[in-house]
C-alpha cells in the first residue's frame, strides 16, 4: 500500500525549476540497478562514445567530466537524457531533485533541498502545485518496511508525539514580533532541552505540556541565563562540523591520486580545520582566508543598536512611519538583507522540519532529539560559512547572497553525505548540547 504524501504547508517557500544545471554539475550520481538497466537500454554508451557509468566503493555512479560536470550535461545547460527520452527515463535521484521523500508509518513527508538555487531564492510556484509531480515520485520509490520515528534512543513516537514537536518549534520559528536573534537562541535553548530531559518520562499529554511550558518560557527565560562566550573547544567542534559539510571530493578526483593519498589529504585538511589557525585550508569552490579575519566580520543579524542586535520586521521603504532621514543607503541595504535572511533561514528550519528531514528516514534514521540537534549543527554552519563568504570578498557584514551559498552549502550533505551519521558527529552533537554550547554559537554568530 502506497503512503498518503504530505506536503508541508508553506506559503513563502516556492519552486520551479529554471534549468540553472547547478545540480548537474554539483552532484554525484548514485545509480540503482533499474537506473542501470534503464540508460543501458536507452544505448548512451554509443550515442556518447565513452562509458557513462563509475565504480566507486561497491557503488555505481554517474561519471563526470574532468570539470565535475555530468556526463550528460549538454552544451546547452540541459540534461541529453532529459532531451532525448524525457522526464521518466533519468536516473530515480535526478527525477527527484529538489523534492526529498521520507516515509514513515502515516505518511510520505515531502522535503525541498535548499541545494538547489531555486528554492533558496523562492522562485516559481508553490509547493502544493507540484503535488501530481510528487505523488509520481511516491510511486517509484523502492516498496519497504514503513521506518518508525524514533522519540529518544529507541522510544518509539506515536504519531500524534511527532505532530507536538513539529507544531511547537514551527510555532516558535513562526512567532511574530521577535527579533532573529531570539528567534534562532530560543530554538538552540530549545532543542538543547530536548536532548537533555529524559523523554522516556515525558510520552504523551505529559510531552505536549512539557513543549508549551517550553515554548511559552524560553523569552523570559532567555534573558535571565549566563551568556559567556563559547570555549576554544565548542568553535573547534564547530569548525570540523564545517569541515564536515563542505569537504566533498569528486570521484574521479579520488580514482586519480589513490585511497592513500585521498585519506592523507582529508586528513590533514580536517586538523587544519580544528586548529584554527593561520589560512583556511584549500577546499573545493572555497577561497583561503586567515581564519583570524572572522573576528572582524560582523554577525549575521549585524545592525548594531545601543549594543543589541535588532532588525526591523518591515523593509524602511516600504513603511510609512519610518523615516528614512540620517540612514545610509548601506544600512538601508543592509535592513533589507536582513529581513530577506530572516526569511531565508525560517522557510529552511520549516521546510526542514515539516518536510520530515530533521529526523527518521529522511535523516538517517535518527531520532527526533538527536537529528535536530544535527540540524542545529546545520544551522550553525550556514551562519559560519556565511561569515566565512563576506570575509572572503573583504566585506565587513553578511549580505543575503553569502547567507544564500551558505544554506545552499549545508543542505547539499544533510541526509546524503554518510559521515554525517557517524557516531563522531553524535557526539560532536552531544557535547555542544550537553555544555549549552549551542545557544552560545548561535549567538555569537547571529
Ligand atoms: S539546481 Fe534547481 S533550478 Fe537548477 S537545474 Fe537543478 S533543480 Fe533546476
């Protein structure tokens, strides 16, 4: 029996593709054996006059150009599979990019990759039009056992369990008349909550009391906690989990310097990551900076006023009662940034949460406390990279664009790159939360 599929109501999240290519050229390929059958019967290895198709690790995969592109990206940016046979004759996985499906025992929940440039920016149409699209997509998928959601270890969610922890973060990351900065320190409170109460006291009516008293304290609670800064340690883990995300070696690249040296030169990028210190090591599609330039690089939210960090919700030119006398065009420009990556990260964390990717099958079958602790450790990586990208061009704010190649970044690996399911990343996870270093970060990088 086919899953009902479930399509998150968003209406600020929008798609449509714009044939961009950037997936082409971004991602490697996993083939199914049907995908294997299917391009075999399609006869590419004649039409192209080379092989299609890589072994790697016991896997086969989409080959790439020497430039990382697809093999079948055309000249003209458009996909020659696509071109030739249409739509249904491309491998499972390309068929279903930006959609992500999870099913578990009620339903298929329908998530969207801020990998793709389309759905960072929001543009095209909404997600409930693609609904025909996506029930086709429910259909291919491999019939298997519905996966439970797992609560806290090995507790399994009841249905209504998981629709109280969807509703009450979403309704916290909705809440109106907050600034971004108490919206993100307020979710890393919250969720560092979570992973530290014992929630196999806490099933049912005593879960959804737990998560209203939660949510209705974390304001006042805010303010009254310590605010040291984060320790040499919590930034160390912080950057190996930026490692983490961005380290992504094309295959051919690895066939052609050898395992050996392949694992010398992750590993020795991955200490220079943890060290901190001097120049970032060179990393695919990342310039080298002094990792000490991010002192001076202002934080995300960064409109500094009497020593708070605040954002106006309405946009200055579009509001009456504001006056526009004494701001500059920068600070003006810089507002509207603001504003629009407020709403960046807001469709990411609902789009990631109502679009079942922040924990069971559409992350690596995580429990609930757990894999949003991991999407914390997510968040706190954009807002990382992001600082990262503005001191890379020498400017001394974030502006949407870095916020935007920041998300991009991170959503690319969540619940595809294998490491990130490791126990090291459970425990990086577990120590940022279990020392509060959560909400620390995410402080001291909004
Ligand atoms: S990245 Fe998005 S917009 Fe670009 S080709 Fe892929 S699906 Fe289309």
């Amino acid at each position: 029996m086919r899953l009902p599929i479930y399509i998150p109501e968003l209406p600020a999240q929008k798609y449509s593709c714009h044939g961009c290519g950037s997936c082409c050229r971004d991602f490697t390929v996993q083939l199914t054996d049907a995908d294997m059958q299917k391009l075999h019967d399609q006869g590419w290895k004649e039409r192209l006059g080379q092989e299609y198709v890589v072994k790697f690790r016991g896997h086969s995969w989409l080959k790439q150009t020497d430039a990382g592109a697809c093999v079948f990206l055309g000249d003209n940016g458009l996909c020659k599979v696509h071109a030739e046979f249409g739509l249904e004759a491309k491998p499972l996985a390309c068929q279903f990019f930006p959609f992500m499906l999870s099913p578990n025992t009620r339903d298929t929940h329908v998530g969207i990759s801020f990998a793709c440039g389309s759905v960072v920016a929001s543009k095209g149409a909404p997600l409930q039009t693609h609904r025909d699209d996506v029930r086709r997509m429910g259909e291919l998928l491999p019939a298997s056992a519905p996966m439970p959601v797992k609560l806290q270890g090995q507790l399994i969610a009841t249905d209504a369990e998981v629709s109280m922890v969807e509703g009450a973060l979403d309704g916290w990351i909705c809440k109106k008349n907050i600034s971004p900065a108490v919206r993100y320190q307020g979710l890393a409170w919250l969720i560092t909550s979570l992973l530290q109460a014992n929630l196999a006291n806490m099933r049912g009516e005593k879960l959804r009391q737990l998560l209203r008293t939660l949510t209705n304290a974390v304001e006042h609670e805010l303010p009254l906690l310590d605010w040291p800064e984060p320790t040499p340690r919590a930034w160390k883990l912080l950057r190996q989990a930026v490692f983490t995300r961005i380290e992504d070696p094309k295959i051919g690249d690895l066939l052609k310097r050898g395992k050996v040296a392949s694992v010398f030169g992750q590993w020795s990028r991955s200490r220079k990551w943890a060290a901190g210190k001097g120049m970032t090591p060179k990393t695919q599609g990342f310039c080298s900076i002094d990792f000490a330039g991010f002192e001076n690089t202002i934080g995300v939210f960064a409109i500094q006023l009497n020593g708070d960090v605040q954002v106006q919700k309405t946009a200055p030119h579009i509001s009456s009662s504001h006056s526009l006398a004494g701001e500059s065009a920068a600070a003006i420009t810089q507002q509207q940034d603001a504003v629009a990556m407020d709403d960046l990260l807001q469709r990411w964390i609902r789009a990631t949460i109502l679009g079942g990717r922040a924990w069971g099958s559409g992350l690596y079958g995580l429990p609930i406390d757990q894999g949003l602790g991991l999407m914390l450790v997510n968040l706190l990586t954009a807002l990382w990279l992001a600082r990262f990208h503005a001191a890379g061009r020498g400017a001394q704010s974030v502006s949407l664009l870095d916020l935007q190649v920041a998300v991009g970044r991170v959503d690319r690996t969540s619940g595809r790159a294998v490491w990130l399911a490791t126990t090291g990343e459970r425990l990086r996870v577990k120590w940022l939360s279990h020392s509060d270093s959560m909400r620390l970060l995410v402080r001291a990088l909004v």
